[in-house]
C-alpha cells in the first residue's frame, strides 16, 4: 500500500523539470470530437509510451453504484468487437510491450510502452478501447470476481488495508471523496448491464479523454496516425457529472479506533487540505518532506530512532482535484501506548508551528524536491502521464517545465504558516487501528 500512495503522489505532484536546461517540448491540439493529444518527441531510445487518461474517478460515481470508475479499469481490458477477448495483453507481449492501468478519485489512466515502431498497434488499442469496449455480460461477471479477490487480498486481508477507507470516510461527509475507489461490492452486484453500458457510454469519450504520447515519434506520422484511429470517434452525447459539492469543515476533531487483523496498533492523524495546484497544496506537501522525508527528518529522527516509539513513521499529502487530505501516520512499537506515540507526532508539528526551520533544513528539503524533479522525466511512460496530468487538472500542461518555481517559491514561514492554519485538532481526524482480542 505504501508504493501505491507514494506512487500516487509521484504521479500529481513530482512530475516536471526544474530546469530549462530538462525542458520538455511538446506540442498539443484538439480534435474536432473534443480528444485532446499532446506528442513528445524524443529519440534518446527506441521506445514510445501512449497513454490515455479519462476524467473519471470514483468521485464521478453514483452514490448507489460506487466503485465503477475502478470496475471499468478492469473490464477495459476484456477486449472490443475486434479484439478478442484476452488478446490485449498478447498483443502488446508479442512484440515485446507492456501495458497497465491505475484508477483514482479524480481519474482513469491506461498506457502501454512498446518498441517505436509499434506505435500504431497502440493508437489501434486503444481507440477499440473508446469506440467499442465488450461492455457485456461475460466480461462484466467475469470481472466482478476479479474485483471481490481484489478487495479481499488488498484491503479485507491485508494488515491496516482499511486504512485509506477510514481515512477518507471520517473526513468527508457529503463529498464523494467518502467512498473508497474500490467502491462497494453490493453496488457492483446489484449494478444491471444498462448501468455499466450507461457509464461507459457517458465517461469514455473522446471529449473526456486526453490521449498522450512520448517517446521516439515522428509527430507528423504521429498525427496521421492519430487522425485515422481517433478523429472517426463521436463525441460524447451524454452530460458528464462534476461534483460541485464543498465539504463543509470539520469544525472539532473526529476520534475514532478500529480494530484489525494486526499485531501492531497505528495511529493516523488526518488533516484536511486545499487541492493541488494551490499554494497552501506545495507547502504541505514541503512540509510533508520535513516531517518525513528520509531517515533524518524530524519523525524519523525523534520518534523511530531517538525515542523509539514506533517502527514506522510517515507523513504525506493526498494530492486530489478538490480540497484533499494529508496523513500522519505511524506503526507503534511493542510494548508502546499509542497515546503516547500521538503525542510525540504532535510534539513535532508544534515544533513546526512555534519554530522556524533551519537554513541547512531548508535546504535540504529544496535539494529534495529537485532530484525528485529531474529522476521522474527520465522515462517516457512519466512524461506521458505527467503530461496528461498537467492539462487535465491544472488546465496548464506547461506546468511540466515550470511546476518546479511554484516549490522553489515556498518559504520557511509559507511552510510554518501552512502547519497552523491546518494541522491544529478541529482539523483532523485521529484513528487508533488496535489489534482484535
């Protein structure tokens, strides 16, 4: 769970170069049924990566039938009138290709990366993908089992699985962001064929759609190729939802325990954020690296090595399209009250709050920031999807070369401020996850 958060994370908000000396050129346009293509092109290797990302996530979902966006993500992949089922993956196997897919409360996300010269036999894909997907019966069944094994292994059976759910569900009351991604099984299975035809008619449409490209192209083929694949696609005829709701504060803390099929008690601290692309957003997350990024940060140190209270600690923000969360978490050690470990995670955002950081900490954390920056570009699958993030949900893909000021811009007193305007206790959420007797 903890690659899958970082991974999150890595996605929304440490994707760009932080110099013009990394710049990453593209160029973007739109066609006429509303897909929006961005192409980069780069011949440093002979490979390509194509992605295309849907603006559908789990808070884009009926409240009596949550867990779609997540089902589709599967169900994508049983094929469409003219690829046979189980044939996706092959395809891209048999001239040495891979392929995966991730979904979130905020979107869907499908890339394949595969030698150059297979380009089109992705473009193909996945606009079958768009066009026509087996929305039917023996795809839809077949994919509810998946989906129940899924929830089983990551979330039923997996030590503090629930953890993000709780997380979310104490925090939120009316936003969509209350349901976890996964959804609910009940929903799935009381969901009729009409329901799944319904979503997919409504969210898989070029005019929902960003389809990005990078890698070693030619962008003049590229766009003939991506005319012949996509430009015959109608567009979407139905209304897209956009939550509109604001969750309203917390206005007290919310306490809670949960017990759980673990040895070891947690404690997570959950505060409520702005969304991402904002200023507060860059200093929380510049907060989140001093709190725990790296075995010296202030957790790590005080915590897990000084006063040896837990054997793991963790801090970071959830990078949403609406106002968001940011976690602080640990793992107590044996023997140890998480009482006490919550009062040593407080100790150290108080710090935060009555003490400006160091200079040498400071820069430690800018220095942070930009290695993350300029490792993340250096593969075309992430340039593809940092790419299509930017135009997605800041409406402003050049933030991929420029992104890297708004960091550089924080202060040490935007990050002390940040601390007390939202990490104070009628904000947060605080959970014990205790073992079962």
């Amino acid at each position: 769970m903890k690659k899958l958060l970082l991974g999150i994370i890595a996605i929304f908000m440490l994707n760009s170069s932080f110099a013009q000396a990394n710049e990453i050129k593209f160029i973007e346009y739109d066609l006429a049924n509303g897909l929006h293509v961005i192409l980069h092109e780069d011949h440093s290797t002979p490979i390509v990566a194509t992605s295309v990302m849907y603006h559908v996530g789990s808070k884009n979902e009926n409240p009596n039938r949550t867990g779609f966006a997540h089902f589709f993500e599967h169900l994508m992949f049983e094929g469409s009138k003219y690829v046979k089922r189980g044939m996706y993956d092959k395809y891209l196997q048999n001239v040495g290709g891979m392929n995966n897919a991730n979904t979130t409360q905020d979107r869907t996300y499908y890339y394949e990366v595969v030698p150059s010269n297979n380009l089109e036999l992705t473009l193909w894909l996945e606009s079958e993908r768009m066009l026509h997907a087996k929305v039917d019966s023996v795809g839809i069944e077949t994919q509810r089992e998946v989906v129940k094994e899924e929830k089983r292994q990551r979330i039923d059976n997996q030590p503090y699985g629930s953890l993000m759910k709780e997380a979310f569900a104490h925090a939120y009351k009316v936003h969509p962001y209350k349901w976890p991604v996964i959804g609910s099984m009940e929903h799935l299975n009381a969901a009729s064929n009409d329901d799944f035809v319904n979503f997919y008619n409504t969210f898989y449409v070029p005019n929902n759609a960003i389809l990005s490209i990078a890698g070693d192209i030619n962008i003049q083929e590229a766009k003939k190729m991506i005319s012949k694949y996509f430009a015959g696609i109608p567009r979407g005829k139905n209304m897209i939802p956009r939550p509109t709701v604001v969750e309203p504060p917390l206005n007290g803390e919310v306490r809670d325990t949960i017990y759980d099929n673990i040895q070891l008690p947690g404690v997570i601290e959950t505060y409520r954020i702005p969304a991402i692309g904002t200023a507060d957003f860059y200093s929380a997350y510049m907060l989140s690296k001093l709190l725990s990024g790296g075995e010296s940060s202030r957790l790590n140190k005080a915590i897990k090595d000084e006063k040896q209270l837990a054997v793991y600690v963790g801090s970071f923000p959830y990078p949403l399209e609406n106002p968001g969360i940011h976690l602080v978490f640990a793992i107590v050690n044996m023997g140890t009250s998480p009482k006490v470990v919550e009062e040593a995670m407080d100790e150290e955002i108080e710090r935060v709050k009555n003490e400006l950081i160091s200079e040498k900490e400071f820069q430690k954390l800018r220095n942070m920031i930009e290695t993350e920056f300029v490792g993340d570009n250096t593969r075309m699958v992430g340039i593809a999807e940092n790419l299509a993030n930017y135009k997605m949900f800041y409406g402003d893909t050049h933030l991929i070369n420029t992104e890297m000021n708004k960091f550089m811009n924080v202060t040490k007193k935007d990050i002390q401020n940040v601390a007390k305007k939202y990490f104070n206790k009628n904000n947060r959420v605080v959970l014990y996850y205790l073992p079962k007797k």
